[in-house]
C-alpha cells in the first residue's frame, strides 16, 4: 500500500513541476525586457524559480559597474516565475531591493526566488542574487497578488 501512496505522490509531484515549467516558459516567452537582457531560467518548481543573466557593456552605468535596475529585472524576473509558476495570473504589488556588492560587465548573475508565505490571494517572495563567485549581491522581497485567472492557455 505504501508503493501506492509514495507513486501517487511522485506523480503529484512531477506533475506540479511540469505545470511550473510550463507557466515560466509561456512568461518568459512574453517578457521582451527579460529576452532582451537574454535571462534564462534555469530552474522552477511551484513557489521557486532561478534564472541567470550574464552582464554586458550595455548595461554599466557611470559609475563603470552594472546599473542596478538590471539587477532589479534580474530579481524581479525570478520573482515572477515564482508566483506565477501555480497557473495562476500574479503581479507584483510591492516590491524593494538592497544593493549588497556592485557587479561587473562580465559577471554572471543567478536569481533564486523562493515563496515565503501564501494566504489568500497574496504571497510573500525572498530572492537572492549571486554573483559566479557565490557572493551575495542583491537581497529583493516581492509581494504578489493574485487575479485569480489562469496564466495558461484553456
């Protein structure tokens, strides 16, 4: 009985991540500004996702490091994944970020956005950016908000 049970949940399980891939796909395949600064996601389970972005010439500002509202799209990026990764239409109602360390032309940035909390119709994320190195450049918390429709296709 227990094989059952453990199949049945393996099924549950593979299930959800493939709805969460799927929902990351179709946005990113609609995000132009997450495309344009060539973001790929690298992983997404439902409440997580991690995407990655390698920072060029284009996006130093005058201060010769990475312009922060990169990062910020980076974060943010991640962040939406996440909290759309259920099929659900969720859109960002409150978000902030701290800038740790400046980053380079060069690096390569990872975003790992993890859910903190659900309750009703709104949500709580904590994203981490890393640099290749591991350090932690960035620290972003979004909060979500459901419009309780489905984000794929019916």
């Amino acid at each position: 009985m227990t094989d059952a049970v453990d199949e049945d949940v393996d099924d549950a399980v593979d299930d959800a991540v493939d709805l969460a891939r799927r929902c990351a796909e179709l946005m990113l395949a609609r995000d132009a500004a997450s495309r344009s600064a060539e973001i790929t996601l690298t992983e997404v389970r439902p409440g997580s996702a991690a995407v990655a972005m390698t920072v060029t010439e284009a996006m130093v500002n005058g201060h010769g490091s990475c312009h922060g509202g990169y990062v910020f799209l980076l974060a943010d990026t991640a962040f939406a994944m996440a909290c759309n990764s259920r099929d659900e239409v969720t859109v960002a109602q409150d978000c902030d970020i701290v800038f740790i360390h400046p980053v380079q032309a060069g690096d390569r940035l990872r975003a790992q956005a993890a859910e903190r909390v659900r309750y009703g119709r709104n949500g709580i994320y904590d994203v981490t950016v890393t640099r290749q190195d591991g350090d932690v450049v960035a620290e972003f918390r979004g909060r979500s908000r459901s419009l309780g429709t489905p984000l794929l296709p019916r």
